[in-house]
C-alpha cells in the first residue's frame, strides 16, 4: 500500500478532483480493525484444533515448557496451510471484530474503503473472500481472485518478498 495513501487516511484528506482519490466526494476516513489483535487466542484456537495427541502433548507443555509448546503450535500452523490458520484466525477474533470489519467494508454511503494490512494477503485476504461471499460470488472466483495475491506479493516462485499478513 502506498504510504502517501495510508497518511492521506489518517488526515481526513479531502476526496474530488485533483485530489489523492479523485472519485467521490468528502474526505478520507480510516479505520482500524484488529482482526489478529489476540495472537495468544489465535494460538490457543490452533491448539485446540489440532490431532488429540498432539492436543495433549501441547497441553502438557503449556504448564511446563511455553517455548515448546509454542514451537508445537507454529509447526502445525505450518503443515496446516492456510486453512488452519484462516479457520482459527476467524474463531479466535471476537464476532463483533469481524462484524465491524464487513459493516465498515459494506457501506458504500461514504465511498470506497481501503482494505490493507501489513502484507496484503491473510487478513486482507481473508476478509475479501468473506465480503465477496457475502455477495454471492461462486467460491471458485474467490478462491481465483485471491490466488491473485501470489503473484501481487511475488511468492508465484519469481522472486519478491514471502509471509503473509
């Protein structure tokens, strides 16, 4: 996201012609939304979806060893992709969290909205296939149109940054 942009939100910038949003009119406003606010609850809900052994063994260093049990819970987010950290990033944010996320998104009575975090991909992105479902678009396109952020982050194997965010 451009920086420039980021700061024209954060002063109320005015929004018209010849003006860094050129459609529309009013003024910038910007919102901030923590949809990963709780990394400790997004931990704990990795946790509780995990095999029942490893269930266990996570339990079990919990109360004697936090970095083990830790470096359990981000192996399993990593051999579980990017469903076990979609579905526990969005159980693991209050309801009224997201809530505010797609009311905030969905009204268009002051314009567009600027969805971004700090890399583009797993909050924005999952935020953007919830909005476009909400919609009805068939699960195929979002599953297509986010896919568009492989290449957008340069992680399509042709070099750019990787992570998501």
């Amino acid at each position: 996201v451009d920086l420039s942009l980021i700061a024209a939100f954060d002063s109320g910038a005015a929004v018209g012609a010849s003006c860094i949003a050129s459609e529309g009119s009013g003024v910038l406003r910007r919102f901030q939304v923590p949809l990963l606010g709780d990394v400790d609850g997004l931990l704990d809900e990795v946790a509780a979806r995990l095999p029942t052994a490893k269930r266990m063994e996570a339990a079990l260093y919990r109360t004697v060893d936090m970095r083990r049990h830790d470096r359990l819970v981000y192996d399993a987010l990593s051999q579980g992709k990017q469903q076990l950290l979609y579905t526990s990033m969005i159980a693991s944010a209050p309801p009224a969290v997201w809530q505010q996320a797609l009311s905030i998104a969905a009204d268009r009575r002051s314009g567009n909205v600027l969805i971004h975090c700090a890399r583009g991909k797993d909050r924005t992105g999952v935020l953007a296939a919830l909005l476009q479902h909400a919609v009805g678009d068939a699960p195929e396109k979002i599953v297509e149109e986010y896919a568009l952020s492989e290449v957008l982050l340069g992680e399509g194997g042709g070099g750019g940054g990787g992570g998501g965010g």
